[in-house]
C-alpha cells in the first residue's frame, strides 16, 4: 500500500480526516527518514511533537481539575506525568498501530523503529500536533480524550502492573517472582531492553522499553493480562 493511501487509513482509524494532509504526512516524518532523503531538519516531526506535547499537557490538566474537584494539586500533577509519559504514549501509540504508518530511514527500519518506544511515542504527540494545527483545540482535544483519557482505570494497570502483580504473587504464590533480561540493542543514548517477568523457572510476561524498569512494567502487565503467550497461560496463583 503506497504511503498516501496508508494514511488514509491512518485518519479512518482515528476518525479525523485533514483539510490539509500534509500536516499529517509532515508529522509521521522521523528524522532519519528526513536526514535520510536529505530534505532538512525541519521537515521531520520534532516542532509537531513540541507543539502536541503542549497541547496534551493543557488538556489533561484541565481534564484532571474538572474531573478529580479534590484531587491536590501534587497528586494531580503526577497523575498527570504518568498519563503523558513516553511509556504510556507509545502504549496509546500501539494500540492504533502508529508505528506501522511512521516514515522511518532505513536504519532505524531495519532496527526495529517501528515498535521502538521513543519513536512511537513522539509520532504520537506530533500527530496531536498536527490535528491542533489543522482542526484546532477542538479537535484535538477531541482526540486526546479518545485516545489518551479514555479507560484510565485499564490504563493504571499498566502504570502499576510491578506493583499489582507483586502484591498478587507474594499474597498467592509460593515461587519468587524475578525479572530476567533476555536481549539488548542499540547505542547507548538509544537503547531498547526485552525482559521477561518470570514466576520460578517459569515465562509469565515479556515486554520491552527504553529502560530496564520500563520492560519490566511491559512484562508484568503483560502477566497480569494474559497477553505474553496464550500457549504459556497465566498460573492460576496470580
């Protein structure tokens, strides 16, 4: 599918279409793909991501402050990090499938780019970015609490997924919970770690993140939800 029609798709499924679509193919230019093809350092998605960025803040806080009246400003505002942070964006980004429409060089194409967090995750606030810029607050904020805000309670679980499932192993299980890294790559500025949350000898999870605590997190949401291996299953104990 050419890259124009992939798009198309991309608006079908986030149910906003661009009077002018070149918002939305300028905010799925990773700067590899840019550098690559020689077209400038302006032509990639980093001004729409620092615009998205600010539009996403403003939104969620005015979300947290009408929805949570006795919230205090110190909760709301870490309620309000763990809701914007790069992990939960690429895990917003993951589910529309995001990183499949990115333009990437490449290199980071055939590093995997398309599921590394940090790209996703900027794409992400760059697509806010561009929707802020073509439809106005409206309709981006419209998006944000489609795909941002929505399900938040499903959402804290992924947030705390370490703590959940350590609470729910030490209060059933008899086998130590441990976290196992199984494989890194890339430079050091850029790195991306696969962990597996492990029940005794036994895989009960699998994610990957930037860091080390952020595959963790991965592995053991995935744990608590069943999603690493339908062959593996969860164990009845968690």
């Amino acid at each position: 599918m050419e890259n124009g029609s992939r798009l198309k798709e991309l608006e079908d499924k986030i149910g906003y279409h661009f009077q002018k679509p070149d918002l939305l193919r300028h905010a799925m230019c990773h700067s590899s793909y840019a550098n690559e093809r020689h077209m400038g350092r302006l032509k990639c998605n980093e001004r729409l991501e620092f615009l998205g960025d600010a539009v996403l803040e403003l939104v969620t806080s005015e979300f947290l402050y009408r929805n949570f009246p006795r919230m205090p400003e110190g909760d709301a505002t870490k309620t309000r990090a763990s809701i914007v942070c790069e992990q939960s964006l690429a895990f917003c980004a993951r589910n529309l499938s995001l990183g499949q429409y990115i333009l990437l060089g490449r290199g980071e194409l055939v590093s995997g780019g398309r599921e590394r967090p940090s790209i996703t995750s900027d794409a992400f606030e760059a697509l806010i970015g561009a929707i802020y810029l073509d439809g106005g607050f409206t309709s981006a904020k419209e998006f944000i609490q489609r795909f941002v805000l929505d399900d938040l309670e499903h959402k804290k679980l992924f947030f705390d997924s370490k703590t959940i499932l350590q609470e729910r192993v030490q209060a059933h299980c008899e086998e130590p919970l441990h976290y196992k890294l199984i494989h890194e790559e890339g430079p050091d500025h850029q790195k991306l770690f696969v962990v597996q949350a492990m029940l005794g000898e036994k895989v009960i999870g699998e994610g990957q993140g930037r860091t080390k605590k952020a595959a963790e997190q991965e592995a053991a949401y995935h744990a608590l939800t069943g999603k690493y291996d339908t062959r593996t299953g969860n164990p009845t104990c968690i």
